[in-house]
C-alpha cells in the first residue's frame, strides 16, 4: 500500500513505515471533526533525503520523535527535532523534509468540517507550518492513536476510543489534567487548575506550587514530571505561550498587553521567551494570523551587474522587532 503522506514509500514493517486510516461512525461525523489518518516513519538519513510529502486535502499534524530534521515549504525551511510539532497545511503546497540525523515521526490528519478550529484551538495557523513544542502528554497520546489507527486500520471499530484521545490532546493542549497514562492524581490536578484559574497571569514559583499540592518541593517535582512529562515551570512556560497565541490572534492584544497577561512585564523577555518557544517573533504571529497570505520575511534581491536576482528565502523564524515593544 502507498504511503499516505510520504511520495514513493511503501506502508510495511520491512520500511518501518506503519499507517492507518479511520472510518468514522455517525456520531463521530457529528462531532464535526475526527481522525482521518495517522501513521509513523523511522528514517536513516543515507535512505531518506530528500522525502518528498504528498499533497493533502486534510491539516496534519506532524511531530518528531527522535532526530532532527527540516521542514522545506514553499521555499522556506523551519528546522525541527525530537518534541517539536507543527500543521502542515491542507492543499498542494510544494513540501519535503530534509533529515539532518535518522529521525522518527509521527502525524495525523484532521477531517471533518470543524477540523479547522480543533487545528486553530492547538495553537496552529491554517496557512503555514510553525513549530511549536508538543507535550510529552501530547507525543504518549499521538503513539497511542497511531497504534490503535493501525491495528483498527479501514474501519470504525475504534471510533469512539480514536476521539477519546484526540479530545485529549487537545484538552492537554490547553493545560487540562491530562496525565501520560489516564488522570493526574488530585495533588498535581490541583496545581494545574491553579495555573489555568489565573490564565497563566501569575508567576507561581516551584515553591509555592509545593505549597498548593502539600508536598515537599522536590517530591512535588519529581512527582509532576512522572505524570506529566515534563518540569513544573517548563510546563508553565509552555501554557504561557499558548495563551499569548491566543490573547494575540483572537483578541488583537498588542505584544505589550499579551506579555502582561501572562505575568511577563518586561516585553523584550516576552518576546524573546515566545520566539524560543513559538519559533518567531510575537509580532511575525500577529502578522502571519491577520494576513494568511503574508510572508514572514519580505523578498529579498542583491544587485547584480544585470540587475537583481532574488535571494534565498530565509528559515520560517524571524528577529525580535521594533514593534515587539510599541506599546
């Protein structure tokens, strides 16, 4: 069988490429978005240059699990490794991944008629790829869907289950009690709604986040990364940003204001703090989610003895800008 998502590849153990593809019920098309498909790839890199992606009529969700690779779309390159996502645009957009080290992958794809807004509430533009961090929650349940999308492969047998984890997903996205392996215990649920009650606005440090879950500091610690993934303030960091993307696309706060709602007065540290994260600069997003047909960086050209010839396109990241501190 071909592969769903990558040109020229066979889906089959001996490639160590698996997919599925999902046959939702009637109550899952009601829901107005599901799981079309999903699979997972291993790579070396001597076999795999080059790979050239599949044009798509879905938003798909791609994630690396181990290695490093890059993303080439449309002429612009967005570097990616182990934990980074991002949604690669529905359509025919020219797209391939260049590894840089043997590499494992996942992705999904979304469908339905409300698949844009699951894809827009994780914190992605419809338009373009931009990198952002997947949780650990988020990489346990991607594994999970590919493995039960696989074993159900062509029918609906799992629909139900297949929009349990997806829901999850989503719902670890956005900071709820989603644990790698079912619930958070009450402790940690606690200092995770805690932070969600604030909408991220207050600077809880490691200690008073012991405080809230009564525990010793270091038992706390050890504790949230065994259930979620990850260290507490890593995990703060991560909400911070998702909230930013937010108060920025949906509610037209400026850099300045989005910074001090998520607790961070200083606009250059928000900036900065959120192109780590998101991957460029806050306000790059503000523009890239205003005008989808926007480019981040403009055209560029060098003058030649015959005139001027364009100039390579610039990876998918951008500098902290002038209007990152306007206020």
């Amino acid at each position: 069988m071909d592969s769903y998502l990558l040109e020229g590849y066979q889906v089959s153990p001996d490639t160590l490429i698996v997919e599925g593809w999902h046959k939702p019920g009637s109550l899952t098309r009601s829901s107005g978005a599901w799981i079309q498909a999903a699979g997972s790839a291993v790579m070396d890199v001597p076999d795999a240059a080059d790979i050239r992606l599949l044009p798509h009529d879905q938003y798909i969700w791609f994630a690396v699990e181990e290695g490093k690779l890059t993303l080439q779309w449309q002429g612009h390159r967005l570097a990616l490794s182990a934990n980074d996502s991002c949604f690669l645009p529905a359509g025919s957009a020219d797209m391939c991944l260049l590894p840089d080290t043997p590499v494992r992958i996942l992705w999904m794809a979304f469908e339905g008629p409300l698949a844009p807004m699951v894809v827009r509430k994780m914190g992605a533009l419809l338009h373009m790829p931009l990198r952002q961090t997947a949780l650990p929650s988020q990489m346990y349940l991607a594994r999970q869907i590919v493995q039960v999308m696989v074993r159900h492969t062509g029918t609906g047998n799992a629909t139900y289950q297949l929009q349990h984890l997806m829901y999850g997903m989503l719902a670890s996205h956005w900071g709820q009690p989603v644990a790698m392996d079912a619930m958070l215990s009450h402790e940690i649920a606690k200092v995770v709604d805690a932070l969600r009650a604030c909408q991220y606005k207050e600077n809880y440090s490691l200690a008073e986040m012991a405080e809230i879950s009564r525990m010793p500091m270091e038992t706390f610690r050890k504790r949230f990364v065994s259930e979620v993934g990850m260290p507490p303030l890593s995990y703060v960091l991560h909400c911070k940003m998702e909230r930013a993307k937010e108060l920025l696309r949906e509610q037209n706060c400026t850099v300045r204001q989005a910074g001090v709602e998520v607790g961070m007065q200083d606009p250059y540290h928000f900036s900065k703090q959120f192109k780590n994260i998101v991957g460029i600069s806050p306000s790059a997003f503000i523009k890239q989610a205003a005008n989808p047909d926007a480019t981040i960086r403009k055209e560029r050209k060098r003058r030649t003895r015959t005139g001027y010839e364009p100039i390579e396109p610039e990876p998918l990241e951008d500098e902290l800008e002038d209007e990152d501190f306007d206020e």
